[in-house]
C-alpha cells in the first residue's frame, strides 16, 4: 500500500503540534510503549518522528519534480 504525499506532511505537522504542546507539560515522566520515560526522551521521539515525515513528503515532492521535468 502507497501513502499519499499529502499524508506524510499531515503526520509530520500532527507530531510537530505534538511536540510543541510537550514542551508545555510540567510532568517529568511520560509512559512510551508501556514504559515510562524521561520528558527529553519522548520528546525527542516525537520531534524525530515529525522529521522523517516532513522529509518523506519533501523527498516526494522532489521525485515528482523531477518527472515532470
């Protein structure tokens, strides 16, 4: 199954919003895949997340530009 490009900049806004509202909550732990975590560490997470989306959508977009041309 292919993802839509638009999907990709979707999800990768989604985690960047996500992302930013962490840097607003005051707890020191948060409970990733049934453990819990540091705060920096799931933050990270997310923002790591948030990057491979957004590059999956520029990539995308590049190799469509590149096959029109």
């Amino acid at each position: 199954m292919k993802f839509s490009k638009s999907a990709y900049l979707v999800m990768g806004l989604l985690f960047t919003i996500d992302f930013f509202f962490s840097l607003f909550d005051n707890a020191s732990s948060h409970k990733l895949f049934f453990w819990d975590v540091n705060i920096w560490v799931y933050r990270s997470y997310r923002f790591l997340i948030a990057i491979v989306f957004i590059k999956l959508y520029i990539d995308g977009k590049k190799i469509d530009s590149e096959k029109l041309t």
